[in-house]
C-alpha cells in the first residue's frame, strides 16, 4: 500500500520536473529594433529570428520590437552592453562619437556604389568587430541602407541652398555635415521625422529613399536630390555574455542565420534603392541628380571630412583608406 501511494506521490513531481525542464531549454530574447516593419532592415531582422528559431528547433526565441518600442534607437547599444536585453540593431554611425571606426561608412564619396561598399565593410568590420569587443558585445552582421541624397522643401542646386536653414542630424557624421553646408544640425530620429518637419525643427534632411518612404516625405518636401554620397550600414550586435551561455550548436545557428542575414540583406538593399526611389517618384517628388556644381561642392565636403576622419582614426583609418585605393 504504501508502495503505490509513493509511486502515486512520485508520478506528478517527476512530471512536473519533466515540464519545467522543456520550459526552461527554451531561450527567449527581446530584439529592439528602430525603424518600422516596412524598412528592409526590420524585415530582414524578422526573417533572422525566423532562421534561429527554425535551426534552433525553438531553443532559442527572438522576439522583434520595431519602431523604437521597446527603447528608442540611441539607447539600444547601451540597453544590449548592460544586458536590459541581450541583441539589438542600430546603425552604426550612431556610435562615432564612441570611436571614429564607427564612421568609416558614413564618409561622403568613399563608397558611393554597392560593390565599393563591400569592400570598405571587408577592410573595417575586423575594426569594428575588435571594437565592440571593448563594450563586450559581439557583432552578428552587418547591412547597407541605400545611397543617401537629400529631401529639401525646394530645388537645390548649390550648397548655399542650405546656408542658414535647419537640418535632421542622426550621427555625429550627419550633424558636421550640415555645418560644413552651412546648416544647424538638429537631432532628430526616425519615426520624429513628420512632425520635426510640420513644426519647423528642421527643413532638410539627408537620408535614403527607403527613410524617405517611410516617413512619407512627399507631405512635407518637394525635392529629392540623389546624390548617392555614401551608403552607410545597420548593424545587429549581441551581448558577449549572453552569447558564450548559449549551447554551442545554438551558438552555431546563430552565426549561420546572421551569415545568410547579411548576404540576404545586401541584396534587399539594391532592390530597396531602386524600389522605394521610384515610389518617391510615384507619390509626387521631383527626383533629379545633383548639379555639377553642388556635386563639385560635395566633393570639397567629403576630402575636408574624409581628411577629418582619417586623422582622428589613427593608424586603422589609413589602413582602412589604403584597403579602399
């Protein structure tokens, strides 16, 4: 008698434990992300934890807060380093005030075409990699928004078209441009865009057509100039730590599904630019190529900042600038 009531008392307890130990192999991960579900990173972002959780068999879960939900773009690098969250993506000029590597993609005329791009992401990510190291994070990929040009109220056609006005800075790069144009830079982030706009905070801005879309800039500007004057990159980054926990073969389908992002991601990019270029076109915007006298001045802009950057960066910028000749 006694014998059956223990294997009666035993049943649930070992069933119990069996549950709470499926429950627990299962990692789930909070993903904040910037920018909407229509911008190709953000689904790019989907597609990855869709691969994780596939190649995982559910080991791991990530799940995606868009749109600056969960925390708003400049506090994701430091919310995914103090482990408020263990991934995040954000873009990488964000951080150049932290070290000038950051800013290697955001030089003006550098890489203004998708196959320059590539070779300056080969010759900085090791770069880039050892300096997130410092933060202890580690980077899992990393992908290009399209070439940035200019959204303006009016047609531009010298850089003294921007001369006293108010332009949307959101990297330390974009803020010395609009200096060097002879604008006020004035921070503002993705989903403020609209109203910054409406409330006269700013009346240019310097972006990709993909932003541009999603911001539905045809309310509030007329003109995009396509100068195509650098084509700059998000990055998603993991925290170390949290990383290292993971079982290795976890570890290993992490690093695969952040390969196929990345590879997959360079591809949406040149889709985007064209795609979300000829909407602009569609809803009404005056697209054109700049000047060649406003490409002239760029130009002057982009060897002042170039020269900026590589004598902040040290002896990594040259080896960077020399892998680029």
């Amino acid at each position: 008698m006694k014998k059956i009531l223990l294997q009666r008392w035993l049943t649930p307890v070992i069933c119990s434990a069996l549950f709470a130990g499926s429950v627990s192999a299962a990692t789930k991960w909070d993903m904040p992300t910037p920018y909407g579900d229509g911008v190709h990173h953000t689904k790019n972002v989907r597609m990855f934890a869709d691969d994780v959780k596939s190649a995982t068999n559910g080991e791991l879960e990530i799940t995606v807060h868009s749109g600056a939900s969960l925390f708003k773009h400049p506090q994701i690098h430091r919310a995914v380093r103090s482990g408020q969250v263990n991934i995040g993506e954000l873009f990488m000029g964000l951080l150049g005030n932290d070290d000038p590597i950051f800013k290697a993609d955001n030089i003006p005329f550098l890489a203004s075409d998708f196959d320059s791009a590539k070779k300056l992401w080969k010759a900085s990510r090791p770069h880039v990699e050892k300096r997130l190291q410092k933060d202890g994070l580690k980077l899992l990929y990393a992908v290009p928004w399209p070439p940035q040009g200019f959204y303006t109220k009016n047609p531009v056609s010298s850089v003294k078209d921007f001369w006293g006005g108010k332009m949307r800075a959101y990297s330390p790069t974009t803020s010395r441009l609009a200096v060097l144009l002879g604008s006020s830079p004035t921070t503002v982030q993705t989903p403020e865009i609209p109203q910054a706009f409406s409330t006269g905070i700013i009346d240019a801005m310097v972006t990709s057509p993909s932003t541009g879309v999603s911001s539905q800039a045809w309310d509030f500007v007329g003109h995009y100039t396509d100068t195509q004057a650098w084509i700059p990159k998000n990055m998603v980054i993991v925290n170390a730590r949290a990383f290292k926990r993971l079982p290795a073969s976890v570890q290993d389908a992490v690093m695969a599904a952040a390969a196929k992002a990345e590879a997959r991601g360079w591809e949406m990019a040149v889709s985007e630019t064209q795609e979300k270029t000829d909407m602009l076109k569609e809803k009404g915007m005056q697209v054109s190529s700049p000047t060649d006298q406003f490409k002239a001045e760029l130009k002057e802009i982009g060897a002042v900042m170039g020269k900026e950057w590589a004598d902040e960066a040290g002896a990594e910028g040259a080896e960077i600038l020399k892998a680029m000749q």
